[in-house]
C-alpha cells in the first residue's frame, strides 16, 4: 500500500523495478511532478539509497555541513 498524498504531500510506490514518486511542484504546489529510481541490477541497495537521499532533500531534513548535527545515509560492510 503506497503512502499517499493525503499523509505527507509525496505519494511513494514501489514498483518492479523500483520506486516512482509523485508530488507537488515546488513553486506552484499545482503541478505534479513524478519521479522514478529505478533499481540498478548490480547493486541492490542503490535504490533504497537513493530513495532515502531524496526524501530528506524533499523534506529539508538532512541538514548541511554547517549544522551541529545532521542526518546522513551510510553504507557499511557486513560482517563475516
């Protein structure tokens, strides 16, 4: 069940070959916008990477180098 509209102003689906978003244009708040992250057959994280990046650059939440603290994606190795 997609996340809609009505919840947070982004309606996120995943689809088949990853993620399409669909929100208000920035300026006019009218125009829908639609974006996809397609997912890359090499690298199964890359759209679920991408997928938060944006979600922070949408919400104005992941801060600059300039704040105290911010939040960041980070990758890391597993174990064994």
């Amino acid at each position: 069940m997609p996340l809609t509209l009505d919840d947070f102003g982004i309606e996120i689906k995943n689809v088949s070959n990853g993620y399409t978003l669909r929100f208000p244009h920035p300026e006019t708040g009218e125009i829908w916008v639609e974006e996809v992250i397609e997912e890359d057959e090499h690298d199964p994280l890359a759209a679920p990477e991408k997928l938060l990046w944006r979600l922070m650059e949408y919400f104005t939440f992941g801060g600059t180098k300039h704040d105290k603290e911010r939040l960041r994606v980070v990758r890391e190795k597993g174990g064994a």
